[in-house]
C-alpha cells in the first residue's frame, strides 16, 4: 500500500536524522540517494516528518511510529489517505479544530499536556499568549511576501492572473500558501521580497526614526549599517524607507557577503559596502567611522520561527539560550561603539526567549545607556507567521 509505504519511510528517516544540519537539508540528501521517490512521493514523505517534528518535546517516550501517528491526526484537518492507521475511535474525533484534536489526545494519553511540547514555557516573554504560541507549532506558516514600492499593482495583477489564492495582509504585505513557486510569478527581490509578515513589521520602527528625526529638525538620515546582516532582506527594507542611503552591510560568513551581492543587483541596490567581520571581537575592520542608524538582528535560538523548523525545537538544549544572550549582549557592546550622537540602534531577534529579548534591552538601557525609545514582541502566532522581537534606542549626547 502506498500510504504505508511513504509512512514507513518517513518513520525510517526520522530514525536516522540526528538534528545536525537542517531537515530540509537532509530529506534533500536523502531523496537524492534514494531516487526512487517521486517528487509526489517526496511531498508525502516531508510532509510527514514535519508532522512528526511539530509535536516537539512530547510524546518521546512512545516509539516514532506511534508519535508519528498521533502527529497525523493533530497536524491535519482531514483524514485523507491516513485511515488504515486509525481505529473508529480516532476517525469519530477527526475534525478541522485543532482544540478538539488535542482534547482527544489528552483523553488517550492522560500523562500528555500542551506545555509538553515546549516545556520552556517559563523563558518567554512575557506578553506571550502561552497556549496560542504553543498550538501554533501544529499549523505550517504562510510565505509573505513584501511588494516594494511602486510594484503594487504589478504584483497583485501577476498573483491575479495567475488565479493564486492570496490574502492582503496590509498595503503591502501579501500572504500566500507555502506552496506556492513564487518565482515563477513575480520579480523576487525586484518587485517583491520574500519576508515574514513580523520581519516586515520592523518597518513601523524605521518609520518612527523618521518621524523623530522630523520632529527634531535633523537632517535625513544618510549611514546605516546592517550589522549582521543574514539574507539582507532588513537591509532591502531600509533601503526602500529611506530611499538614498549610504548602506554598509556585514556578517560573519562569507557566503553570506557573497550571496547579498546577487540579492542587491536584483533589487537594484548599486551602490553600497560590506565586509565580513566577527563582531564579538573589538576590533572591527568598519569601513565608515559612524553610522546615523545601526540595525541588529543578533543571532539567537531562533525559536520565533520554529514552526517553520520544528527540527529545531525537539533537538534544542535549554543550556543554548545562555550561550546566545552572552553572545548578543557581546555583539551589541562593540557594534553601538560606531553609533553616532542622536543615531538610532536597533535591535532584533527573532527568538521568544526573554533573556535574549527584554533582558539584552535592559543591558542595552542600563549598561550601554542608550535611552528606549519603543520595545515589542512581534507576535506572529495568529497571522501563521514568525513572532519576533524589536528594540529601539537613540544614542543621547
């Protein structure tokens, strides 16, 4: 039976994958090794180990295969092709809420609580809705994508025409299912960026910027320093708020620098710096001598987004979220250093733990004395997006 078969394989490659590099990375491995998948085959298969993965720290003293059955039923309306493994009990509680599914599940498995699934629940921030980010973990996340300034009605028109299900979150942010090929419809990074609805919220703090540099009479700003940073979609953002900037981009990896390059050209950012550089260390190659605003999206546990990657949540160790606050408050320490009087820091994480959040504001406030000017957790978890957490300073005379 097919369905048996894409289940059994699933449980077989659970088994083996041990949490070292990302699932989506090894399921690649994988199916390139085995090649008598299909690309249907290979759907089924991935679906089902991301189903087991959503269930998190739970359940882990049953066998995979009864986890992974219990995965099934709380992480799809429908039963589909999925009968065989359920007796009438089961199929009699199948419904589209997924409540009643983790009622059932209670009842069957007495010793199984929500907070099994994420039992650091006394880390988060504390303006979490607990439960709601919790049962998030069992709902894959929409794509976003941003459309960039004077591309609106060109990308509605190609979604449009291309009869692609889309919701207008905002003016300019657009939800679409994750399995849409995006690229095959629009210009990505041209017209459109690929960006969390969160990310794309950091944009109500670059606009505050602009408004208090307005209220206060001081000229646009001109240097920003993207410090680490990543994929360079915040960098895009501020490019696309403050229109002509001195950009200056950087990050610890190579690969990282490099790869910005093609994404810049697409989105037709010429001129601009970077280098590569390891901002725990003091002393930083910095091509400008200081910057007007300072982005800083630190790295961290990334557990804003586990939903996305539930790998991570069942491999994390409670011991790493320590490791990266010191991180953070090191990389902060010596990137504000190259903050101008009256410029803006920024910092952001896309972690919900609050020691990597409103305790790295606090240091920032109270040991880097930069005042506060507005602090947010980003919650994602209704919107099937990312939650992530934003803080605003001004470096005072």
């Amino acid at each position: 039976m097919r369905f048996q078969s894409y289940f059994n394989t699933a449980v077989k490659i659970i088994q083996l994958y041990n949490g070292l590099i990302p699932l989506q990375h090894f399921l690649k491995q994988y199916f390139s090794q085995h090649k008598k998948h299909g690309s249907k085959d290979r759907k089924y298969i991935t679906h089902l180990c991301y189903n087991f993965y959503r269930l998190g720290k739970s359940f882990n003293n049953i066998n995979p295969e009864e986890k992974l059955k219990i995965a099934i039923f709380l992480c799809n309306d429908n039963i589909g092709d999925w009968s065989f493994l359920y007796d009438d009990t089961w199929q009699s509680n199948w419904s589209d809420s997924l409540i009643k599914h983790l009622q059932f599940a209670e009842e069957k498995y007495p010793s199984f609580s929500l907070n099994d699934v994420f039992p650091f629940v006394d880390e988060l921030s504390k303006s979490l809705d607990v439960s709601a980010f919790i049962r998030s973990f069992f709902i894959q996340p929409d794509v976003f994508i941003r459309i960039r300034p004077g591309h609106d009605k060109r990308v509605i028109d190609k979604l449009q025409e291309k009869n692609v299900l889309f919701k207008l979150v905002d003016e300019s942010c657009v939800a679409l299912s994750p399995f849409v090929n995006i690229n095959s419809i629009i210009k990505v990074d041209e017209e459109a960026v690929i960006q969390d609805y969160s990310s794309q919220r950091i944009k109500e703090f670059l606009n505050l910027i602009k408004t208090e540099n307005l209220k206060s009479k001081i000229a646009n700003l001109k240097s920003v320093w993207d410090c680490c940073a990543g994929s360079g979609g915040k960098s895009i953002l501020a490019y696309d708020v403050f229109e002509k900037i001195n950009l200056t981009v950087s990050d610890v990896r190579p690969s990282i620098i490099q790869n910005l390059k093609q994404r810049f050209a697409n989105a037709g950012i010429k001129t601009y710096k970077s280098f590569v550089a390891d901002l725990t260390n003091s002393k930083l190659p910095i091509p400008n001598s200081q910057f007007d605003l300072i982005i800083c999206d630190a790295p961290c546990t990334g557990s804003g987004t586990w939903s996305r990657t539930p790998e991570q949540l069942y491999f994390f160790q409670h011991e790493k979220i320590g490791v990266y606050t010191s991180l953070q408050k090191r990389i902060v320490g010596n990137a504000i250093s190259f903050l101008k009087t009256n410029g803006h820091f920024l910092y952001i994480t896309c972690s919900i733990f609050q020691q990597e959040n409103e305790i790295v504001a606090a240091f920032i406030e109270n040991e880097l004395h930069l005042e506060l000017i507005k602090i947010e957790l980003l919650k994602g978890y209704h919107q099937k997006a990312d939650t992530m957490f934003a803080a605003l300073f001004r470096k005072t005379a």
